[in-house]
C-alpha cells in the first residue's frame, strides 16, 4: 500500500467553492523569441538553481529550463506508474524537456520518501523532490526548499505554504467501489451494515496507520453524526460493521476484486477510478460512490527537497505539475487538480475527464478547506477492540 502515511482529510460544502481560485488562471510561459530566449538561457546557467524561489531567478521559464538541461536528469521517489497517471505524467515530462526521469522505489511510502533523502544526502542518488502526505509534510518543512511556481495565484492560500515549501497538487474524495454484479448498489454507508454485504466489505490498510484507511473511519463518523475533532462514530460504525459479520479485514487489490473476494472497498475516489477500465476489460462492472452526507477529502503534498543534486530539474518538475498539462494530467487518471477550479474558469480544463469524475453531491468539484486534525489518538486506542483484535 504506497503513501501509507495519513493524509488528513477535509470535510466538503455542497457547492464547488470559487474561492478556491485566488487569482486568474496562468500557465506556463511560452518560449520568447530567440534573442530572449538566448539571454534567459544565459541567465539561468549562472543562477545559484539550490536557492531560487521562482522561474524569474533563471531569467524566465526558457531559463529554467536550460538549467535543467544543463543538469540532465531528475530523481523522483515513490512515484508508481499507476497512481494518479504518474506514469503518463512522468513520460509527458521526459518527452516535452529530453529530461532522464530516475524513479526510485515506486511503492514506497511518504516516510520513505524522506528517510531517502535522509540516508542518500550528498549524493546523487537523493530524491530531487517529495510527494508526500499531510502529517509527513508538516513534520519535515526542514528538509523543503521554498518555491513558488509560475502558477501560484490559482492555488487557494489553504493549499499551501506562504513561502512555497509545500504546495497541495492532487487529491480526491474517500468512496465506496462495488462490483455491481455482486452487490446491490449501496446509496449510503448504512447500508453496508445490511445482510447483503456479509463478508463483503474491505478497508483500505489499517487505519491507526494508513491515511485511506483512516480517512475511511472519519468517512463514517461524519455520516453518523461525528465532527470533524471526533472520529469515535466512525469508529463505532465499523465496529457494527465487523458485529454484523460484514467487515473483511483484507487490504483490498485489483487482485482481490478481480478474484471476487474483496467485492467492495472502501477508499479514495481516485484509486477506485484508475482500476475501472482494466476491470472492466476483465467483466468486472467496478461502479463507485461517493456517499452525500459522508464527504471527506484530502490533497498531497509537493515539496523540494533543499539537498536536491537536481535542483533546477526540482523547480521545472513542480512547474509542469502546476501547469495546465501537468494538472491535466492527475485528472485524466481519475485524481482531482488543485488548481481545478481556476482551470474551469479558464477553459484549460480537460472538460471530459472533470465531467467523469464521480460525482459529490451531484456535482464534479475538488476538495476544499477546514483541516481535519484530530481524533488519531482516539482511534490508535479504540480501533482493535472494535473489529475484534
């Protein structure tokens, strides 16, 4: 289970919140003429790349980018080809710049992200950037490099940090996927407790541990009456759950669907909706909801890291995730772009792959604000004896 490290979730509004667009929609510069392009290109060779906190310290984007050139490779970690488009990001990047991408344990977790760049400093092999979660972000803002790219303004003051350590890029939604020709359609978390899914219904990871799993928990505390500081309903929910004999606590895989064993999961939207093709080219009618009433959601975390051996690759790398094709990207493999909404008001979104998102409350929209942060320590403590050990 990659990213194994809590994301902490948010609770959602009914309605696609424009505030979420802090300004007017920008993407990557084009390139300026050739003149320019040779004096950008000049500048950004003698930029110190370890320090800069946007593209305008090489000179402009045609800077930036030289630099890299220059540098030849990027090193990513725990990156796997199959989770959030990441393989189709990361070719689109190599082909655009003639980048070498290096990606390094691609089912690590965020905690090994870290201890990576840890272990491998002054080298280089250490990881140029982090893809991380919440709790793993907020603990290691030492470690990250200030940078601002060059679409900062659509990305909503919540969603990151002022100086531009961490920026929020995709996320999504916690989600019931159902194989629709072995259950009935759920319309809600209740009716999970029905004698209908007996046997049926599997978590993804342990939730003292994992952030979909835990998301999961806070997921049912919210559609039983919980608050955002108190995941004891959820956690009572799921205890009815394994009571009514309903709960398989088996950490659920393409595998496990396909076999028949795991025919529903509990997890986030986005990794229900990257298996729906390749399922259904095997028969399986994998449907998912994500249940009114229930609606949490959570973002990752981008950081540089500040002992990149790469660091203009670093800074290029963020500038296409933020970039229209880059946050493009995320969504067309199922995952919800942080700058969504600017991109909606702009036209620059891929209109098909928003429109096929599952719905929440009736609409496409992307997480917004109001952190959830507490309710761990309740859990650690409640979480065995409720599914029985």
């Amino acid at each position: 289970m990659r990213k194994s490290l809590l994301v902490l979730p948010v609770l959602l509004t009914a309605s696609l919140v424009a505030a979420c667009s802090s300004g007017s929609s920008t993407s990557e510069s084009s390139a300026p003429a050739s003149g320019a392009a040779s004096a950008a290109e000049s500048a950004g060779a003698s930029v110190d790349a370890a320090t800069a906190t946007s593209a305008a310290d090489f000179g402009g984007m045609a800077g930036l980018e030289a630099a890299c050139k220059a540098e030849g490779t990027l090193n990513v970690i725990a990156l796997p080809p199959d989770w959030a488009n990441y393989g189709a990001i990361i070719d689109a990047f190599k082909a655009k710049y003639g980048i070498t991408v290096d990606s390094a344990q691609p089912d690590g977790s965020s905690q090994d992200e870290i201890n990576a760049a840890t272990q491998l400093a002054g080298t280089d092999r250490a990881p140029d950037v982090f893809d991380v979660g919440q709790s793993v972000a907020v603990a290691n803002t030492a470690m990250f490099a200030p940078y601002q790219v060059a679409t900062w303004a659509d990305i909503a003051d919540n969603f990151k940090d002022p100086a531009g350590t961490w920026v929020n890029d995709y996320g999504g939604f916690m989600s019931v996927g159902y194989d629709a020709a072995k259950v009935p359609a759920p319309t809600s978390l209740a009716d999970l407790l029905k004698a209908d899914y007996k046997g049926k219904v599997a978590l993804n990871g342990d939730p003292t541990q994992a952030g979909a799993a835990w998301n999961g928990v806070m997921m049912a505390s919210i559609a039983n009456g919980g608050s955002l500081d108190d995941i004891s309903k959820g956690v009572d929910f799921f205890k009815q759950l394994n009571d009514a004999g309903n709960f398989l606590p088996v950490d659920p895989s393409p595998a496990t669907i396909e076999s028949g064993q795991t025919p529903v999961v509990i997890d986030w939207d986005y990794l229900q909706a990257g298996q729906v093709a390749a399922l259904k080219e095997k028969g399986i009618d994998w449907q998912i909801l994500v249940p009114d009433g229930a609606v949490v959601g959570g973002y990752y975390y981008q950081a540089i890291n500040k002992d990149a051996p790469h660091p203009a690759c670093a800074r290029l790398w963020q500038e296409y995730l933020y970039s229209d094709d880059g946050q493009n990207g995320w969504l067309q493999g199922g995952a919800r772009p942080v700058r969504a909404d600017a991109m909606v008001a702009a036209g620059t979104i891929d209109a098909a792959a928003f429109a096929a998102l599952p719905t929440v409350n009736g609409t496409p929209q992307v997480p917004t604000a109001d952190q959830v942060t507490a309710g761990n320590d309740y859990l650690a403590a409640n979480w065995a004896t409720a599914v029985g050990g």
